[in-house]
C-alpha cells in the first residue's frame, strides 16, 4: 500500500511540473500579445488622431 501511495504521489509531482510548465509557456505567450495588442491599439488611435486633426 505504501509503495502505491509513493508511486501515485510521483505521477502526481510529475503531472502538476507539466502542467506547471505549460501553464507558464502559456502565460509568456499571452503577455507578448497584450503587448503586441497594446501596441496595436496605440498605433491606431494615434492614426485616427491624426486623420482627424
């Protein structure tokens, strides 16, 4: 029963680094398209300042 126990608690440790890992893959990937979107949307509002001045 113990060995069962370390070995489910292994495969646990090992799913939560995966998913750890994806989840901050994840996040890096989103934090640089807020920032290409921010840019974006700065460049345009800028565009339709100036068309209207």
């Amino acid at each position: 029963m113990a060995e069962e126990q370390a070995a489910l608690d292994k495969e646990k440790a090992e799913v939560l680094a995966k998913g750890r890992a994806e989840a901050d893959s994840i996040g890096a990937s989103a934090q640089d398209k807020i920032k290409e979107v921010n840019d974006f949307l700065a460049k345009e509002f800028e565009s339709a300042i100036n068309a209207s001045s």
